[in-house]
C-alpha cells in the first residue's frame, strides 16, 4: 500500500489523446496506460499514412525557415513519401500488418502519400504567408490544476511581426466530414492548446486552424478560427472555470481522479466506472482487447437477432 500511495504523489500526464480514447472508451484507456498491457498493439498502413505525413510536415517548416520557396518545397517532397512511411513505421513500436488496400496496390498507396504531401506543401505555403518564425513539433506543458500536467506537441505554431501567433494542426483523416463544422466553443483539442501556448507565451493565439487532408475524396482544406472563444484566461486563478470550456474541465478532472482512483490497492479493472463505455464499431474493430471484452459493439440487427432467440 505504501508503494502505491508513493506513485499517487506523480503527477498524472493527460493529452489530448488520452482524453479522447477516455471518452470513447475508458476500458481501453485503462489497459493502455493504467495496467500497460503487455498485448501488442498493431499499426496498418492508414496510420502510418498520417503519420508519414506529419513527418513531411516538419520538412516543409524546416525548409520554409530556412528560406525556402514554395518551389523549393514542392521539389523537396517529389517521391519522399515511401521514405517518410518507412520511418514512421520504423518509429512506432506497434506491430505492422498490411491492410487489403496496402497490399493489392502498394505503388498507388505511395504515390496517393506523395500527392498528399505536395498538396500540404503547396497550401502550407500559399495559406500562411507572412510570418517572421514557424515552430514545428514543440511540446508544451503546463499544470492545468495542482496535480494535473496537460501536454501536447503542436504541429506548427506561426509568430507574426507583431508578436502574435497562430497555431496550426494537421488532420490527416478517411472523414473529412467530422471537421466540415467545429463548435470552437467546446472543441477539446483547440481549447487545450490555446491553453499550452498560452501558459508559455503570455497571450492567447489569435488564430487557431486544423489543415485537413481528406484521404477519401483526395482533398485538402483548413477550417480556421479566426477569433479566440474567450477574451483572457488565467489558469492561476481557481475560480478561471468558465461555461465554454467548463466540459474541458470537467473532462480533465474525471480523467485525473480516475487516474489516481486506479493507483488505489482496492481498486480492479472492471470495478472503476468502465461501464460508460460506448462501444462503436470502428473503436471496437481495431481494439487489441476486443476479444476478452464484454462491452463490444454490436450492430441492431445483431442485437434484435438474439432478443428473438431468447424469447423463443
């Protein structure tokens, strides 16, 4: 007991990441980070799509402070893309399984990636234009409460002559539809790092974008906040909790005391509020834990087939 009330003294990590698997499914959070199950999570090639394209996305700001041309960029990323892919695969320590597309049409998978990342390039360059600094994967943390660290690595954060500064995140997604509309008001990522910038600068972003690449429909767009949701915060203050982000803080705050609820001798997997799962078919499709799960996701068909066959 003493060991487990000395790991209770850490101070919890929580990212956006985890706060979104926690609301999609607390089983899995639990096995991920709280009993670090030792079952081996698997990448396929959709992943590592994205994350291929998040590594040329640091090429092209790279390129671009060093004075760069948009030429300069576009021929940077000619037929780069199969080595990005290789080094995010190389890079993450999932398993690696080939996925029906990946396998029929290994060559058009690539060449599709060198498309996307000229497109990020090219639009990259021409969208944000005039800024005197870029920054490209920072890590920013900060004590949202006392006991709470929030951390996040922001994909490019612009400074502007006037001191200003913008933040910009890249979707990679097969659903560009989720980003057709954002509620800036409630939206957990963008409220977050505002927050992170903000407790390391000083001042509030002006301008918050998700660049997304639609994987689909092979289209790039931004959906852009031009105007921060609150005028000043001071996270300093206990009383700073205010409506449009009091779910973010609600969210964070579930999420620590859970954490900590688990570092509790008492306290088993099954017996810690993991029924608000809300199984989904695509969360439960790529689970690794699945198998020896009792809340899997079931369609109604599924479901109204075995109410029938319980009555008989």
């Amino acid at each position: 007991m003493e060991k487990k009330k000395t790991e209770a003294t850490k101070i919890p990590s929580i990212s956006y990441s985890k706060l979104s698997l926690f609301k999609a499914c607390p089983r899995q959070y639990y096995h991920r980070y709280i009993e670090k199950s030792k079952i081996k999570e698997v990448t396929y090639p959709g992943g590592l799509y994205g994350q291929a394209c998040h590594l040329g996305l640091e090429q092209i700001i790279k390129a671009l402070s060093e004075g760069g041309t948009v030429k300069d960029v576009d021929g940077l990323l000619v037929g780069t893309f199969a080595t990005l892919f290789e080094q995010a695969k190389a890079e993450s320590k999932n398993t690696f399984k080939e996925s029906r597309e990946f396998r029929e049409d290994r060559k058009g998978f690539m060449n599709d990636g060198d498309r996307a990342l000229r497109s990020i390039g090219r639009f990259f360059t021409s969208y944000f234009q005039g800024w005197s600094e870029l920054k490209s994967e920072a890590e920013y943390k900060f004590e949202w409460k006392p006991r709470v660290e929030c951390v996040g690595i922001i994909d490019a954060r612009l400074i502007w002559p006037d001191g200003s500064h913008s933040i910009v995140d890249l979707k990679i997604t097969a659903d560009g539809s989720n980003f057709w509309w954002v509620d800036w008001y409630r939206d957990t990522q963008s409220l977050m790092y505002d927050f992170l910038v903000y407790k390391h600068v000083g001042t509030l972003p002006k301008s918050f974008a998700y660049m997304v690449y639609d994987r689909t429909l092979k289209t790039l767009f931004v959906k852009e906040r031009s105007i921060a949701p609150f005028v000043q915060l001071d996270v300093n203050d206990p009383e700073y909790v205010e409506p449009i982000y009091f779910s973010l803080d609600n969210r964070i705050d579930i999420l620590a005391r859970f954490n900590e609820a688990c570092l509790d001798d008492e306290c088993v997997g099954d017996s810690l509020s993991l029924s608000i799962a809300k199984p989904s078919m695509e969360g439960c499709k790529w689970c690794p834990w699945s198998k020896t799960c009792t809340k899997k996701w079931e369609s109604k068909n599924v479901l109204n087939a075995r109410r029938m066959l319980k009555r008989g």
